[in-house]
C-alpha cells in the first residue's frame, strides 16, 4: 500500500515536470517567427497601420453623414409659454372714438400658450450637395489607398528589422567560431612557450588578438537585443515579450539583374493611386463650383397643434387644441455675388493642374527610382558574390597558415594576419549579404510589387 502512494506520487511529479515542459516548448514555438508572420503579427497590432484602418471606417461614416443630408430631415418640438405679462399692442385710437393719430394699448391673448408638431424638409437639388456624395465616395476610396500605403510602409520596416536581427545573430555564430579556432591556437602557442619553442611575446600577440576578439562579440552581443527591441516595436509587440526567429538568412533564389524580373508599373505605386484619387476629387470641386451657379431647391413641411389657457390645463383633453399644417417649397438663387464664384473656380482649376503636373513628377521619379533600386541590387549581388570567395580565400589562407604554424615552419603573424582577413572578409560578407535583402525590398517597393 505503501509503495503504491510511493509510485504515485512519483508519477504525478512526472506528469506534472511533463505537462511543464511541454508548456515551455509551446509558449518556446508560438513566440517563434517568420519574417511573414512577423508581418502578419505587425499588420494586426502595429498602432500606425491600425490608425489608417480606423481612418478608413471614419471616412465610410463620414460619406453616410454627407449621404443623410439628401434624406428626409423630420424633427419634432414642443414649447410652453407662461405670460407673466401679456404683450401690449398699440390700436389706433379712432376705433374708438378718440381723436385720430392716438392709439389705445390693448393686451391680447392668454396667459398660457403651448405649440407641439413635427415639421420635415428635404432637398430637392443642390449641386454642393450631390457633388459632396459623389466626393465622399472619392475619399473613402483615398482611405483606403492610405491603409495599402501604410501597408507597404510597415513590410518594410519591419523586413528590415528582420533581417537586421538575423544578421546580427549569424554575426555572433562567425565570432564564436573565429573565437573557438583562435583559442585553440592560443592554448597550443601557450603550451610551446612553456617548453620553450616560442617566445612570450608570440603568446601575448595572441591573448591581444583573443580579448579583441571577445569584446566584439560583446558588442554585437548589445546590438542583437538593440535590433530585437526595434523589431518588437516595428511589430507592434511589448519590449518585455520574448521573440524568436524561426527564418534564416537565405540570397539562393537571387538574381544577378532584377530590373528583367517585373515590370515598372507606376500604378501599382500606392502615392500614385493617392495622387490619382485626389486628381478625381479636384475635377469634382471644379465641376460642383461650376454648378454652383444653379438654384438650390428645398420643400418643407409642418404640422403643429396650438393650446392657449387662463389656466394652466394644457393636459385637459376636454379643452380643444387647434390645429395648424403648412407645406412650402424655397429656391435659392445667387444673382451677383461680386465674382466669388468665379475665383474660386479658377482656383479650383489651379489646384487640379497642380496635381496633374505631380502625377506626371512621380511617374518620372518612380521610373527613376526603379532603376536605381534594380541597379543597387544587381551591385550588391555582385557584392555579396565577390565577398563570398573572399570568404572562402581567407578561410583557405588561414588554414595553410595554420598548417605552417602548427608544423613549425610560420609563425604566430601569419595566424594573425590570416585571423583577421577572415574576420573581415566575414564582415564584408554580412554586410553584402544585407545590402541585398534591403536593396530588394527597396525594389519591390518602388515597383509597387511589396504588398502583392
């Protein structure tokens, strides 16, 4: 019996470290990320893209608020006077046998007075009116131009930082290695000075070269948790959340010449839908100043019930209200309005032309900038091409110097300098493999291809 509560216990403990463990490793893969969940995780929570999208659900309110106004409009009222003193009217005097040019001060009416009805309106033509719905309808279409701008804004920002963070980390993997193969030479140096075979001062270029190498990795070390807290916050996510990258770095599927790749598409330019949008909506503003020349006509209606009292029984359904109703209709024409109008149309066209000569600016500058985008990544593909066998040279360098060294024909220079080529050319090579992924992303967001 008791070895039972023994076995039992023992398993509860193990079911309990498993069920641990197990939480660990999900909480571990579900904060682990590729560079599109990243994008997707920033597309949800980044404050900035969410503030376009809430622009956006403004702008539909808004075009249902300028909608409302060609509606019916019906409002109901109801107003209760008490006369404290009742109004005097002035009579002329002769209706009551006075000498005429006197009047008599009569008051009229009763102490309580009460109106209560309903009165309705509706717009039969306005040109401001019907242009601002047809323009309400422009701007929510410039709304949501601004959310796939600020879409593209955000896949780049945070491709970036992505790969920032990597970068960094394969910075630290090529140091710890440089580290590991430099220790090791410096542990073998140690062991032949203590023999005799090499001088101290062979030991101590080393040990120099060993804390130099140290103090890097400290600092690319402080720049991966500086470059993970960017991307945190290009994501929209908490600082103090943890985060994992699940992508590596990988240029196999590059192309030494991307301009052939896609085509310059200035439309597919988010400014240029903006500017294109915003073209449409100052024709629009011209058209409706030009029709603002017309009448605006409006029919109107009303139906009240009037109560007057002595008393105040204004509740009293046995006393009788009387009944008042009206319908009408108003036309409102500008005869002369000293040539307002007519600036403002001028105006108007001014501003639409303005916009016509910046749409034609971008077109040129996003070819310009396509070009120069493709060309950059084609520089860097060489770039990272050439640092590559630099790479593999400086590797080749070091291992034949080490060879030498270790079969006492070199010396502990040649190590040195075969050390540091290999770190630079390392260097060198991260850096080409950056400008790459960055000078891509720069491609498709200027061809207008980053958000397909």
């Amino acid at each position: 019996m008791i070895m039972n509560k023994k076995s039992n216990k023992i398993r509860l403990r193990y079911l309990v470290l498993f069920s641990s463990l197990l939480f660990y490793a999900n909480a571990q893969q579900n904060s682990a990320y590729s560079l599109q969940q990243a994008i997707d995780f920033a597309i949800k929570n980044n404050p900035n893209y969410l503030n376009s999208d809430l622009d956006l659900k403004s702008a539909d309110h808004r075009r249902q608020e300028i909608t409302g106004l060609a509606l019916p409009q019906v409002s109901a009222s109801a107003d209760v006077k008490d006369y404290l003193d009742l109004p005097t009217s002035l009579l002329p005097g002769e209706f009551f046998g006075a000498p005429p040019g006197t009047y008599i001060p009569v008051k009229f009416g009763t102490k309580y007075n009460s109106t209560a009805g309903v009165s309705a309106s509706q717009v039969l033509f306005s040109s401001d009116l019907f242009m601002g719905i047809r323009a309400s309808r422009e701007f929510i279409n410039l709304s949501r131009i601004n959310v796939i701008r600020t879409k593209a804004e955000l896949i780049t920002q945070v491709s970036k930082a992505y790969y920032n963070v990597l970068i960094n980390r394969e910075r630290v993997k090529l140091l710890d290695a440089n580290l590991i193969r430099l220790k090791k030479i410096l542990d073998d140096t140690k062991a032949l000075n203590s023999q005799g075979f090499i001088e101290l001062i062979d030991v101590e270029r080393l040990e120099v070269s060993y804390n130099n190498l140290l103090t890097e990795r400290e600092k690319v070390n402080k720049l991966i948790g500086l470059s993970d807290n960017l991307l945190k916050f290009q994501m929209g996510m908490k600082i103090s959340e943890q985060i994992t990258l699940s992508d590596s770095l990988n240029v196999e599927g590059a192309e030494e010449n991307i301009l052939g790749a896609s085509k310059i598409d200035v439309s597919a330019r988010p400014e240029y839908q903006l500017l294109q949008t915003q073209q449409k909506m100052l024709d629009m503003d011209v058209k409706r100043n030009k029709l603002g020349y017309l009448p605006t006509i409006a029919a109107y209606g009303a139906y009240q019930y009037n109560a007057q009292r002595q008393k105040f029984d204004l509740f009293d359904t046995q006393q009788k209200w009387y009944k008042i109703a009206l319908i009408g209709a108003t036309i409102n024409l500008t005869v002369f309005d000293g040539l307002q109008r007519h600036h403002k149309i001028q105006q108007a066209k001014i501003a639409s032309g303005k916009n016509l000569n910046n749409l034609k600016n971008l077109e040129l500058a996003t070819e310009l900038e396509a070009t120069a985008a493709g060309i950059s990544y084609a520089n860097a593909y060489a770039s990272m091409q050439n640092q590559k066998k630099n790479m593999a040279l400086a590797a080749h360098v070091y291992e034949a110097a080490q060879k030498k060294f270790t079969n006492g024909v070199g010396n502990n220079l040649e190590i040195l300098n075969a050390e540091t080529s290999i770190k630079e050319a390392q260097t060198n090579y991260l850096n080409a493999v950056y400008e790459l992924l960055l000078s891509k992303i720069d491609y498709k967001k200027a061809t207008g291809t980053l958000t397909k």
